[in-house]
C-alpha cells in the first residue's frame, strides 16, 4: 500500500543508503588507502587497508607523525610507527624501533668524548 512507483525500497543491505526510497551505494575513495569493501560500509569515504607509512584509525588513513630526535625523520612511506628516524645525527646510532640513541658509558680515568664525537659505546 505504501508503493506509488516501481522499484521503490523500504529497506537496504549493508553497504547501501535509503535515499528517496531507492537503495545508493556509499561511495567515495580513500586517501591513502584501499577503499572497505561495499558491503562493509557504513559512510562514505572509508578505509579498510593504508598504504605503507599510514594506519588504520577506524575506517581512515593516518600518516605515522612524529620528529625525529636527535637525526632525520624517516620517510612517510618507510614509518611502522610515529617518530621513527632514518639516519642519526653524530654521535648517535639508529635502535631497532628506529630511534636515535646517544651512545652512553663513562672512560675510565678519564674524560669521555663529546656526545657528537662519539661513535660507540664506552
């Protein structure tokens, strides 16, 4: 009794909107990203995979942010994490989380080294 013309909808399936009585796919890309699969939407513009150097917050792509302390920031598209460095400044070496480390420990009788003269432990 509702129905006034052809095709018209009450309801849509996941990854669908109800506008004017017709079922539309959400659409729109994602930056930075591979877009969700249709059926898994719920907007528009939403992310299920980030290209290398984004994370997944929600259904959008973040860039990992971050400086780099102590050296130069690693490239976007190379970052696992924030804050991550892709080479260190003297005196300083590159830890498996990449993060610049001074390299530490005293000279026995004696005076150490200047941090950015160093280049090892001890």
């Amino acid at each position: 009794e509702q129905r006034t013309d052809h095709h018209q909808c009450g309801h849509c399936t996941h990854g669908y909107y109800l506008d004017d009585q017709r079922c539309l796919g959400y659409a729109g890309n994602c930056e930075h990203g591979e877009p969700l699969e249709q059926e898994q939407r719920t907007d528009h513009h939403q992310c299920g995979r980030c290209d290398h150097g984004y994370y997944l917050d929600d259904t959008q792509c973040l860039g990992y942010v971050g400086r780099c302390e102590h050296g130069q920031d690693l490239e976007q598209g190379q970052r696992t994490d924030h804050h991550q460095c892709g080479h260190c400044d003297h005196g300083y070496y590159l830890d498996g989380d990449k993060r610049c480390l001074g390299y530490a420990g005293n000279c026995e009788h004696g005076e150490p080294l200047e941090q950015e003269q160093r280049t090892d432990h001890h």
